[in-house]
C-alpha cells in the first residue's frame, strides 16, 4: 500500500521538484478510481536529481519487479542515465516519470499544473485539462474507462 | 485546452461514461483534497487485507 501522505512529505522536505500525474492526480480532483501508486514527473536538472536520490535514498530504492540481488545504486549517475523509472520504496510504489505523451517534462507540464494545498504542504498537480489532454494522448485502450471519468468530472465541477 | 478539444466527443468514451457511477464523484468532489487521499488509503488497507484473507482461505482449502 502507498502511503501518500508520507511520501509527499519526504519529496516536498527534500525540496524536489515534481508534479503528480497519473491516478493520484485523478485521486486529487475526485475520480473514485483505485490508484496504488504514486506517479510523478520531476525536473531533469542536476540539483534536482541531486535532492530526489536525498529525499529517496531512506526509503530504500529498489526497482519494481526486478529480482532481487541486482546491482541497483540509487545515485544522480542512475538517474542521469534513464528517464522513467518505476521503483518500490519502504513507503511503497512510486514511479519517477522524466516526461509524460501529451505532456511533456516537469518545465512543460509547470503551466498546466495546480498547486494542492495537502498535508500541510503544497504539491504540484496536474490540472484536470491537462489530465483529460495527456490521457487522449496516450491513447490506450485501458484510459478510455478513465478518460471518461475525468471528463465525468469536469461536468460535474462544471455544473458546480 | 483549445475549443475544438475540449467540444471533441470521443464516442468511445461517451459509451464509457454511461456506466459511470456520478453519485461516487459528487460524493468525493464534496471531500477536500487530503481526504480523498487518506480516503484511498484506507481503500488499500481494505483491499490488502481481502487479499490475506483469500491467500488464507485457499490455503486452508489446499
């Protein structure tokens, strides 16, 4: 189970830059739909790789799936040399996301993101048009049901 | 998102969206932010401890 009051806790006293997509997005502006981990987009530049592998590195790392044993180092150098990755943590699931379709990276993704004002922090989210956008994008049979629950509740927060 | 996107009208999701249960969302849109996330934690708590309780019952089926 991801804990998602910790984990954004951890990212947001690290000082990463990040944006939540994905289901926790959709979470965050109301869909019903049950998420089980945490997707976000984060900025590529050093400094920030540099607090992700901080903010990460107590949680205990470990990329999802992968046997166990593996060479896994959590450092700026790994990070550097993938963009997306889907990891396991103490905390549980999280999938670092260097872009999304439809998107972008973090800088493209800045504008079309709202600030959630959750847990006693503030956190970057994907705006709901942005959701709707990235989702059509993607373009994959198994976002339909949920595309269509996005657009769900834009009339319904549009018939307010 | 342009007109033209946002007035676009997948049929394929509008089919979707007739099994759409709304009294869900509109419940939810009456939460705040944290208790839709600490609502969907709870959610996993549940669903993991289903999910226990089958593992034990097929083994005791075994």
């Amino acid at each position: 189970m991801t804990d998602f009051e910790a984990l954004l806790s951890t990212l947001d006293r690290n000082r990463v830059e990040y944006i939540v997509v994905g289901g926790a997005a959709a979470l965050a502006h109301g869909s019903a739909r049950f998420t089980q981990d945490l997707d976000v987009v984060y900025s590529r530049s050093l400094e920030n790789l540099d607090r992700l592998v901080a903010a990460l590195r107590e949680l205990k790392p470990y990329l999802r799936g992968a046997p166990p044993g593996l060479p896994f180092v959590w450092s700026r150098e790994t990070l550097s040399h993938g963009l997306n990755f889907t990891l396991d943590t103490s905390l549980g699931p999280i999938d670092l996301l260097g872009e999304i379709p439809g998107g972008g990276t973090y800088a493209d993704l800045i504008p079309s993101s709202v600030e959630l004002r959750i847990f006693a922090g503030a956190t970057k989210c994907l705006s709901l048009e942005q959701l709707i956008r990235a989702k059509r994008a993607a373009g994959r049979p198994k976002d339909m049901e949920a595309l269509a629950e996005l657009e769900a509740l834009r009339e319904e927060a549009s018939n307010g | 998102m342009n007109d033209a996107e946002g007035a676009y009208r997948d049929p394929v999701v509008e089919a979707y969206k007739k099994g759409i249960d709304r009294t869900l969302l509109r419940a939810n849109l009456k939460l705040t932010v944290a208790e839709r996330f600490r609502r969907a934690m709870a959610h996993a708590r549940f669903a993991d401890e289903l999910r226990r309780a089958g593992r034990e019952l097929r083994s005791q089926q075994k």
